[in-house]
C-alpha cells in the first residue's frame, strides 16, 4: 500500500488539537438575550410552549440581567406582553407616554447602565389584529402601518432603547424610521432590520407567549416565502441603502443558507435569530430522553455563527454564556 500523504484525522486526534484548528468559536458577546416584559411589579409567568421561559415584569428582570452582564452577555430585546384589553387596530398603546415599556426601559437604562436594550418595531404585539400592520378589509396597508412604526421607533429611543429592529417587513420602513429618529434628535439610535423575516411555522410559541397571532388571515403578503433566497438579496440591499446598520434573518437554522449570503454580501453586520419553535423543538425533544440539550444546544448555535451571523438573538443565550468555560 503507497504511503498516504493526507490525513486530516491528524487534525482531529484529542480534544485539545481539535481546539486549537477551531474555525467557529462561540463567546458571550455574540448573544442577544429575548425577554418578555409585562406591567405589574414582582411578577413572573411561565410560557408553557417555552419551557424554562417566562414573562417577568421589569424588576423581576433586573437581577437575572445583571447576572448576565456579569457573564459578558449584555444585549438584551424587550417583547412587551399587552393585556387584550388595550389592544386595538392601530396599536395605539404602542404611541402613549405612559405605557409600561417605556418606563421598563428607564429602569434599565439607570439600573444597568452597561446593557444594550433592543426594541422590537412592529404593530402585532398592540394589534387587536394581529398583525404587524394595519389590517382592513383583508389587506396590510403599508404606508399608514409605517406611520405608526416610525413614530414608536422615536418613542422607544426617547426613552432609552440604544437600538430599535423593527420586524415588521412593511416597505420603506427603514427609511421612514431613520427620518423620524434623525429629525427627533436620535441619530445615534441604531437600527438593527429584521432584513429577511420569513413566514415561517418555527413562530408558533413565541405568539402564545405575546397572544400575538392573527385573528385572520396570515402574515405571507409581507413575511417572505420560504421558497426565495434572491428576494432575501433586495430586502437586505434595500434595508443598507434606506439606513440599516445591521441586518436580521429570521429564523436561523433553516435558513442557514441566507445568514451566508447576507454575510458575503452586507457590508454591516448580520445578525441571525433562533426562534422560539428551534428553542422548543430541542426542549422537547431532550425531556423525550432523544438529545442531550447542552450539547444540542451548543451545536444549533455553533451552526449560526458557522454560517456567518455575528450576532445571535436565542432563548438560550443565558444558558449558554452559565455554561461557557472561555
């Protein structure tokens, strides 16, 4: 037999080797920790669809966030809980001065003045609807939806959000909400588009854990068909032309083909979210006895900084960074 002159097991021979060529590596700060924020104070509600998840109201949250910080994990996306009552067609809670997350976000800026806190833009979580826009007569109407999210983007960083996302796939939004901030004063509020934002069915916990689904109809005029990735290409150059500083694609792990596309094309940094139907599919499947989660977990995530996203949004982000050993 000729000698053979390649052999990449070489690489691979002990766990220490296997660090040291490493091409992915996982750290805190690549993580951005969703919490879910309701009125009231001491307050804490599990998420049934989210084990190990829970709504908490914003001093119930400030200890859990402080422990994270501690760990390098210092990002953090607000998603308020609304009570149905307040909810109507034009999301008008989301415009009043004195609604609970505003004055959540107060909080957080005196209380944890190192945290990054990132608002979500979008219509669903106020509608009565539930949708991300106005909904009438069976039809998303883009142009007014985008009047509302632009004047709760100057909203959310009057009253402390460092960055607003909104994800709510309305056209021209982008531009709309870096005129509004511009115009308010704003103009060192980043935002962070949801960029390819697709109609995905890995949605289902995270809108029970808001009661934030529609009430008719579905999300496929404005969420993107799973079936496109070119299209994925015109929403992320739009979103940069129109004032994006980073970029979004959601969900992550069945869309790991686009992260790397939005990677070798965005010129701003892309950000990637594992959504709450991936969170629950492992939890569900570990309490099964049919994965270990820990390292399940840490293959997902591996996989989505693999592809190319520089920023992770993940129920697991606190998981992580307990388990991190540097």
């Amino acid at each position: 037999m000729s000698p053979m002159l390649q052999r990449p097991r070489r690489n691979r021979a002990s766990q220490t080797i296997r660090d040291l060529v490493a091409e992915t590596h996982l750290k805190p700060s690549d993580f951005v920790w969703p919490i879910f924020i309701m009125d009231g104070t001491q307050k804490s509600e599990a998420i049934s669809a989210m084990p190990g998840v829970y709504r908490r109201s914003v001093d119930a949250w400030i200890p859990l966030l402080k422990e994270a910080c501690k760990m390098g994990l210092k990002s953090f996306a607000l998603f308020p809980k609304v009570n149905e009552e307040l909810k109507d067609p034009h999301g008008a809670i989301s415009l009043k001065d004195d609604f609970f997350l505003y004055s959540a976000l107060r909080q957080l800026r005196e209380e944890i003045p190192e945290a990054t806190l990132i608002t979500d833009v979008a219509l669903d979580p106020y509608s009565s609807d539930g949708h991300d826009g106005i909904y009438k007569d069976e039809k998303i109407l883009n142009d007014e939806s985008v009047e509302i999210l632009a004047k709760q983007a100057v909203l959310q960083a009057k009253n402390g959000a460092h960055i607003v996302a909104p994800s709510d796939m309305m056209d021209g939004r982008v531009a709309a909400i870096r005129k509004a901030l511009d115009a308010a004063g704003f103009k060192d509020t980043g935002i962070l588009s949801y960029a390819a934002k697709y109609a995905s069915n890995f949605y289902g916990p995270f809108r029970s854990a808001l009661d934030s689904a529609p009430k008719s109809g579905d999300k496929k005029t404005y969420q993107m068909d799973p079936r496109n990735s070119t299209e994925a290409l015109r929403e992320l150059r739009l979103d940069i032309e129109e004032g994006a500083d980073m970029v979004m694609v959601k969900p992550a792990l069945a869309y790991l083909d686009i992260i790397k596309i939005f990677k070798e094309e965005a010129a701003v940094p892309v950000a990637a979210y594992q959504v709450s139907g991936e969170y629950s599919m492992i939890k569900a499947a570990a309490s099964q006895g049919l994965l270990d989660e820990e390292k399940t977990m840490l293959e997902c995530l591996t996989a989505i900084k693999r592809a190319g996203a520089d920023i992770i949004f993940s129920y697991y982000a606190f998981d992580f960074c307990k388990s991190y050993k540097g």
